[in-house]
C-alpha cells in the first residue's frame, strides 16, 4: 500500500506555471535590491538554540521549530538547533559574527524561507519567504539612508505591477514625543501604540474608546484626551502640510526631533524619484514599541487595502546587542512574499499565464532525423534561447497537445519534406485556438527563430 | 554577558564577496538549465516523517533531521516533521502528489538546500544545496532525453569556466549483463559493483584482489575471472571504439541491449554538440546498484581528480513507486553545489575578485548637493544600473576606502566646484593602485558612465 503522497500543512507548494510566476517575483524583488547596490547573503536554516533564542521566551519562542539528528533524539537531549523564524536575529548574529570583515555602512539583501510553528489555519504559513534589505552602521548611521527604503519599494512594486501602492512613513520619535506631550505615562506608551495600530483599519471612534479603557480617568491636568490625539494622527493629510498640523507640539525636544527626521526622509525620498503621489505621512503608523526606534514604513496597495501592509520596515537603534557590544544602528524593509503572492494568486492580481521556460519546442516527426533536431536545438541554444527536443516518437497531436500545455511559443517541424526544400515549419502556438505557421529556411534558422519571437526587433 | 555570535558546525556561512561568487554559481546553473526548457520546482524544506521515512530505516535515516515545534517537542511525541536529505524524494513525492496536473514528460529543476545529520568533520556538510534536474515519463520515457544530461553539464561547467572537463558515461544494463556473463550470481552483483566504482580511485590490482575476495574459489565452469573483467573495463578507449571491445558478449540480451542505449546516448549526446574530446564510455564507472538502472553519468575536473565526480546521475526504472501505482521512469542529474563551490575556491579555482553589485557609488561630498547625489542615483538606475549613494557626511578619503573595499569600480564625486562647471567626476577604481579620472558632463551622465563602464560599446 503506497503512502500518500502529501505536504505538511502550511506550506506553499507550487506547480510549475505558479513557481515560474513566483520565481519572476523573487527574481524582481532581487533586481530591485541590486539595483541600490545591496549585497547578497544567506544565513543557514537553522541557529543554535542559546544563538537563536536569547530572549526571554515569551510568544516567539512558542513557534520555533527546534530541529534534532536522530542520535540526538533518541538520547533525549535538549535539542541544540532551531529554525530561524525571521532574517533579522541571523542577521545579528551575521553582522557581530563578521563585524571585522564587513564593511560599513553594510548593505545586505537576504531572500530565503523562514519558519514559525503557527497553528494550521488559512493565510497562516509555517515556511514562508521573507525578503529583506538593511543597512547597518557602526556607531552611526546617517539618516539619508534612511530615504533609501521608500525608493528601493518604489522601484520594486513599480516594476512587480499588482496596481497602485502607497508607501506610509512616519516616526516613532515623533510619536513617543506626542504620547508625552498628551500625558501618557512611559509604562502605558506600548499599550497607546497597540491601539494607535489599528487606527485605518477600525473605526477612529472604536479607537478612542480603546484608548480611554487603558486610563479610564483623564487627570485634569491634561488638557488634551484620546479624542485629540487620535484627531491629530488622523489630521495628516500625507503630504508636507501634516507638520503644520504638529507645530504646536514642536517644544518637545523629541517631537521636534522625529519632525526633523521625518521630513528629512520625506524629501529624501522625493529626491530618489519616488512621486509625491505615492508617498504619504501618516501619524497613525506605529508598528510595534519595542524594537523601531525612528523612521517606519508601511506599503499598501490602494485596491486591496485588506491585505494591510505588504512591505514594511523601520529604524532600529542597535541591531546586535545579544552579540556585541558594538552599537550597529540600522534600517530595514521586509517583503513577506510567499503570503503576498499567495493572496494576490487568489485574488487573480497574479495571472498564471506566463510562458514556458523554453521558447522553442523541437518535435520529434521523422526519428532518422533526431541528429538534425538536436543540431537545430544546439543552434538556437547557442543564440541564448530556450529550447526542448520533444524526445519521444509519439503523434504530431500529442506532441502539439504538450506543446500547448506547456505553454511553449513556438513548435518547430521538420519533416523529409521540409528536409528536402531547406525548411522548417514553425507553428507559432501564442494565439490560443488558431496557430499561425511560417516557413523559415534552414540555413538561416537561429535569425529566423528571433524574428519570429520578437518581431518587433 | 552576550552570547558568542557562531554557526551550527557543518554550514557554509560566506561572506558578500565569496556569496556574490557563489551566487553567480547558482545563476549560472540555473539559465544551464533553463536553457534545456526545465520548469522551476520547489518543495518545502520539511516533510512528513511517513512520507520522508518510507525505506526501511538504515544509514539514510540515522543521518535524517528531525523538527519539532515547542508544543509537540514538550508533550515528548514523535516528531511528524523531518527536514529533506536530498531533492529525489521530495520530487518523487511531488510528482505523485500533483501527477495529474503534470506535463509529461515532466522536466523540472530543483535548486534548493538539503539536510544531513553528519558527523562533524572537515568537507561533510549538514546543509548544502543540490542542483537537480529530472525528466519524467508517464509509463515510458524515450531514450533520447538520456543524451540530454550531459549537454546539459556541458553548457554548464564549460560557463562556469572551471577549467577542462570530462563527462564519463555508462550503462547498467551492460554491467548487469557482463556481471551474468562473467559467471557472479545476481546476489553478488553490488558486492562486486561496489569494488568496480573504485577502478580509477585505486590501483587496478588492488581492485581485483578485492572482487577476489568476495568469491575466493573460481570456479572452472567461469572462462574467465576478476582479473579479465577487470581488464576489460578498463580497455575502453572512451570512444566509439569501446563497443568493439564489448562485441564478444553481444551474445548476452542484456549486455546487447545496455550496449545499443549506451551507443544512442553517445551519439545523441554528440549531435547536442558535446565535442568528442570531452566525453568518454568508461565501463567502470557503476553508481550504486538499486536505484540507477540503465544510463550512468559521472564528471570530473580534468586538473582536479581527486574531487571526484562533481555532477553525477543517471537513468532510474520508476521514480514514485512508494507513492503511486503509477510508473514513472525517469533521468536526471545532480550538482553538489555547496562542496563544489568550497573544494573549488579553496584551491584558488574560484576566485574572489568578483565586483561589487553597485557599479556605481555617489560619493556625499557637499551635504548641500544631497538632493543632486538622489537625482543622480535615480538616473544612472533608470538606465539599469546598479548605484549606491553613500550617506554619510564622511571625509573623501574614508567614502574612497569603502568604495575600494567594496570593489565598486567607479565613484562619482559632485562638489560645489563642478556643480558650476556642469561636469561630474568620476574615479575609476577597477585599475588597482592608481584610480584614473574622467571629467563627464553632468547633462549627459547616463551615457557617459556606461561609456566609461563598457569602453567598447
């Protein structure tokens, strides 16, 4: 009795014409950051334990996948290795480990699978990829880098075409200094944030009355309540006029600080090309308290604004603390591109109807002329194109029905027929229903191929 | 007290530079086999135990990583998960698993790590990635997709520009039938295959001692023993001239048989244009006995014998057998990147004078002109290039030493002196020692960089 044949839940396993448009996607997400010069590295699968999980415990640490040979299994012993469950803990541990071979700033990209033992429920992945980029400074970083990431997204999503996006930025600066200002005291500021979060994808109403129950009394001394907080972040019109909004609150030193940042990387960001019209101040943006520290980013896709954020990222103060003592400040982005091309698949954003990998399918009509097919495939692979001999002997309709299935462009024939008059018959398979043919000569084939596939050139 | 930043032992960690290299490996077997029109696979890096673990234990499973999320690895069960040791089973399982949506003859590559619970010891990897390529048939599979692999590795090493290499071919089916005809019981078949996969390695005497060994008494009913059969393996001249020596076991169906596929592939694999000088039939070459069946192939470094075959593969009977009923005879080969790419640039083959990414770097050299440095960037990536500004506001010796560092081979330098002026200065890097200086205009940057980049377009 065989076994069945099947993937563990939460995993994205894909057939041949979905992974061709994924890999597309990672192939453009790639592009994207070798265009602003990141560097390329891959961290292994798995950390060891005391490596990967120097925090104390807590909800991270429930969703590790610890990893154990069987020797060590059948000893009993604590396992000695766990899956990374995100790029930014290897990342640490990369830059503390190398810190003397790296040069900084050090800009590195990183596009691999991370795992999280999540429990089995739709749009909840246990491998996913996350696709990253940061820059790290030693000591220092400037904030024109700062800029970077809004443009690097830009450039990306411009080319990926899953319609319009919006590129949010804000800072948590800002932010701490306004909590203070409205009279948060420190202790509370997570909670406010937690709340301030879901301003945009709640009502504002619902917000407030969120905020009021973390401090149900509103001390007198405090002039200004949930209500004008939350009305101040949701005053922002998204473009230069939002500080206006914030001048009141510029005698605290921190507000005026996060404004001073925030517009340095607004205007940084318009200088890299990215149109005004897709870059926005938003105050509400706040993700998470304890690890962002200056500048954050969100993106969304103004016609699927369910999906929330689909790159975002942030300042963070030190990177590595667990590992050294050197202060490496940073800024980063993060694409989670297996969910988002799941999700945009669904939604048909994603077409799956892209080519073949070859563009050239040889048939097999006349098996004594197998050395001419693979002559004719030497040729055109030679010219840089993509081509498969089509190996077995069967019907020209089976081989044009593969062809078809496959997705190829063009099915090249050559019979004795076609031997003998110096030609081969290509049947051009893109039109759907009704393949057009023409009859290119032999000797010329590879330029004829070309013409064919491109005509325009 | 922070944690010491290390990697699990028996991981190739790389460097940017060493990465970038290992990553132009990796491109560069990718288009090898896209090329030949193979459609991308990729399978999770985990899958069940039951699925995974079908054989019946033995040294694989002893060497199977086993991975367990919190909450199971607490209740003490037997983990469900286990990490993938090689890209057959996982494929074999897919093909099964999604037969029905497949194109056959399916053709797909894999390029994705594996996972082996060595021991720690220097050149035994716990991860590393495989490099596989499968073609598939459903109930049959013709033999002219077997001429295909080597032409495959053909592309493929002579880009990577290794240096010469050599394919070595064979056919089981021929071993099978002189294994009969030299009178070994079918029961001593692999014992006597194994000592043959050593001829090349050791001495020819010393192989056959051992082939003694496994059945000290001959017979008198055997014509001839270990030492002849030795001596006829070894007597093939590579060529075509090898099957003469073979034409006095024609008699044998099997070896006749083995001898045709072993004659179509060589042809076949000449008319893919693999020049005769740089594929061989050598008789010795056997790969292990229960899985291959008919074609075998094995590379090897012409200047780096003791590397070993560095792509290896050949022809198996069924694929799936432990999944479906269905039968699924296949070719494939396989490259093991990982140990390839560490042997390789160990011994200096593989250089590390690889480029950066960025192509071009705009140095900060008045903050006043940050604005003019994001324009800049914005064109030069506009036309594709890679460009990378540099952020800080340090002095123009420090931006310099990173540039070099980084390998960027031209540098921008943009000052209030040639803001006026209407050029921009650009410093060639790539001359080592001396850096040479080009003034370009600054309306016609685009152009005059890929110039300078590209001097002979």
């Amino acid at each position: 009795m065989p076994v069945q044949p099947r993937t563990p839940p939460g995993v994205m396993e894909l057939l041949p014409p979905q992974q061709l448009a994924f890999q597309r996607m990672l192939d453009t997400i790639r592009r994207g950051f070798e265009r602003f010069g990141f560097l390329p590295v891959e961290t292994p699968v798995f950390e060891l334990t005391d490596v990967l999980l120097t925090k104390s415990g807590g909800e991270t640490e429930k969703q590790v996948y610890f990893v154990q040979s069987t020797g060590a299994l059948k000893e009993g012993k604590a396992p000695e290795l766990a899956l990374r469950f995100d790029l930014t803990v290897p990342l640490a541990r990369y830059v503390a480990q190398h810190e003397h071979q790296l040069n900084f700033p050090f800009r590195r990209y990183q596009i691999q699978r991370v795992y999280r033992g999540e429990r089995n429920q739709k749009g909840r992945y246990r491998e996913f990829y996350q696709c990253d980029i940061d820059v790290i400074g030693k000591d220092t970083l400037p904030l024109a880098y700062d800029a970077e990431a809004p443009a690097v997204i830009h450039g990306i999503f411009s080319e990926l075409a899953f319609g319009a996006f919006t590129i949010k930025i804000n800072n948590r600066k800002l932010l701490q200094g306004l909590l203070v200002a409205f009279g948060w005291e420190p202790e509370l500021h997570q909670a406010v944030l937690h709340e301030v979060d879901r301003l945009g994808k709640i009502d504002d109403a619902e917000v407030i009355t969120r905020i009021r129950a973390i401090k149900p009394e509103v001390p007198e001394s405090l002039q200004q309540g949930p209500e004008s907080f939350v009305r101040l972040l949701r005053a922002a019109d998204g473009g230069p006029d939002t500080f206006q909004v914030l001048e009141p609150y510029q005698q605290s030193a921190t507000v005026a600080e996060g404004m001073a940042e925030l517009r340095r990387v607004y205007e940084g960001t318009l200088a890299l090309g990215v149109p005004a019209s897709q870059l926005t101040i938003d105050l509400s943006i706040a993700r998470g308290l304890d690890y962002y520290t200056g500048t954050v980013y969100e993106t969304f896709l103004d016609d699927h604004p369910k999906l929330g954020s689909i790159c975002s990222g942030g300042r963070y103060e030190n990177l590595a603390g667990h590992y050294t003592k050197s202060r490496l400040p940073g800024v980063g982005i993060s694409i989670g591109a297996t969910r988002l091309f799941s999700q945009l698949l669904e939604m048909n954003v994603i077409g799956v109807n892209e080519a073949a990998v070859a563009q050239v399918l040889v048939l097999t009509v006349d098996p004594t002329l197998t050395a001419d097919y693979a002559r004719m495939a030497t040729e055109l692979r030679a010219a840089g194109l993509n081509v498969e001999v089509y190996g077995g002997e069967d019907k020209l309709g089976k081989q044009l029905k593969y062809a078809d299935r496959a997705r190829v462009p063009l099915a090249l024939i050559y019979g004795s027929r076609e031997h003998d008059a110096g030609i081969v018959k290509v049947k051009d398979l893109r039109g759907g229903g009704e393949a057009k043919e023409h009859d290119l000569p032999r000797g010329d084939l590879v330029a004829a191929v070309q013409r064919v596939l491109r005509p325009e050139s």
